[in-house]
C-alpha cells in the first residue's frame, strides 16, 4: 500500500500514520514494532519516559527493514529539560535506541513552572545542527509555548503532537499549528476506544465496510493531522494502517467531530511529567 507523507517546514517528510507504543514494556514492544514494520509501518514513535526505548530499537533491528526507511521518533522527558540535560539525555536515548541519530525528536512536555523549555529547545536545535536529529519538534505545547519559543530562537518545530481525537477535537490548536507551519501529530487518537460504540462511528463504518477504528483514524488524516494509534495486536495494526482506501463524506467528518466532549489527559498548563 503506498502511504502518503506530510512535508515538514524543514523539507523532510512522515508517513502519514505512525504506530505509537505507550505504555508497552520492553519485551512487548520489541515484537509489536517488529510486527508493525513488516506490516508497511515507517514511522515508530516512543520516549524516554515510556522506559521502552531499547525494545524499540530491538524492534527496529529485528523487523528485516533498513533503518534509512523508518521514521524514529522518540522524546525529551521532563527530568532532564534544560541545555546540557538534554544534550546528554539524548545521547543515552540514541544509546537504548541502539541508533546513529533520530529521525524527530521532541520535547515531552513544556512543564511551564519549570520555565526549562527554551533552553531544551536551543538543545535539540544544535541536535539538529550537529546532524544527530533530523527534524525537531514538541509535544502537548499551546499556541502561547510554541510562540515563545519561536520569538526567542527564531526556530518553529516541524511538528506539535497533541492529545486530539473527536472528544477533543483541539480545533483551535490545529489551526495555531498549522498558521505556524507545524504539523499536527494525535496521540490517543482513538480516545481509549471511548467513542467507537457511537451511532456515528459505527454507521459510517457500515456504511463504508470498516472498522469503527478505522473510521476514527481516517476522520484524523482527512483533518491533516497525522494520528499514531497504539496496538501490539497485528490484526488491529493492520486495520489501524489501512485507511487510505476510503474517503468519509463531509457531514460524517463534521458528525464525527460534534462528538467533542473533553480532553483525558493531562492539562499542558499545569501537567508535570518527569
């Protein structure tokens, strides 16, 4: 199957669905990402704080594919924001991933109390620089952070991956994203499952003759947003990844998008993760 791919502000490229990987362990991500590679997967998002790392890589390694053809994405967690502290929190990421260089890595959460993130952000710009990243990006970061760090170093992130899914459609920061020139990356972007007993999920996916799932995920790339949907089972990967074959008709996408109720993580104005 040929997947699209979303052009980043730094000319590089994603592959318009990713497989995400929290909260698997070790062992289990190890033989879920092997699995989903085979299945066509290229992108692989982790990070530090998922403690998952080296079954990631392990996964990579074992899959049978190049490593020049994935995408690994992995991210700075809040213990070590900061210049130096990121600096060598990266290197021990690339040490687990067992990898020469990453291909997105970003900043977990802007922990604004904190007041660290700049400085992580200057850190993973000269990651980039020093050819150790290919493209940077951030995590759960509001307009507001987004465009402290750009006024201050002049660098906007290819990427801003967000809690959304149609629960919380987060339709003001996608469009904040994208007049900045940062793509959308969804993380639970099936809501936990929370939403695919509902009338409208269910009925455009008889209608179409896919899953409810599959229906979520396609809802996200006709948004322009790219969703990693989490599954170390290889029936669902497949299905999460098979959505280019269909199109939802526009009042489905707005039916699916009235669905809009709350967030189910955490708040990144006051969310400390460390």
């Amino acid at each position: 199957m040929t997947v699209p791919r979303f052009i980043l502000n730094d000319g590089r490229s994603l592959p318009a669905i990713g497989l995400g990987t929290w909260p698997m362990s070790d062992a289990e991500a190890r033989s879920a990402v092997a699995e989903a590679i085979r299945t066509g997967y290229r992108l692989i998002d982790t990070a530090a704080k998922y403690g998952n790392e080296v079954g990631v890589g392990e996964g990579i390694a074992e899959s049978g594919v190049l490593r020049e053809e994935i995408v690994v994405t992995s991210k700075l967690r809040g213990d070590d924001q900061g210049y130096e502290e990121a600096l060598r929190a990266f290197e021990q990421t690339r040490r687990d991933l067992g990898v020469d260089y990453v291909d997105l890595y970003l900043i977990h959460w802007p922990l604004p109390r904190l007041d660290k993130y700049v400085d992580s952000w200057r850190a993973l710009v000269k990651l980039r620089e020093d050819g150790l990243v290919r493209s940077i990006g951030v995590s759960n970061f509001t307009a507001e952070h987004l465009d402290r760090i750009i006024d201050e170093t002049g660098e906007a992130p290819a990427v801003n991956q967000i809690e959304m899914h149609p629960a919380f459609p987060q339709a003001e920061l996608r469009q904040a994203n994208a007049e900045r020139g940062v793509l959308t990356q969804s993380y639970q972007p099936l809501a936990r499952g929370r939403l695919l007993h509902e009338a409208a999920v269910k009925e455009a996916a008889g209608f179409h003759g896919v899953t409810p799932a599959q229906v979520v995920l396609r809802w996200h790339h006709q948004l322009g947003v790219l969703p990693v949907p989490k599954s170390a089972d290889p029936q669902r990967q497949k299905e999460n990844f098979a959505i280019f074959r269909f199109a939802l008709r526009e009042w489905e996408m707005e039916r699916i998008s009235s669905l809009a109720s709350r967030r189910l993580g955490g708040d990144p104005e006051t969310h400390e993760e460390f």
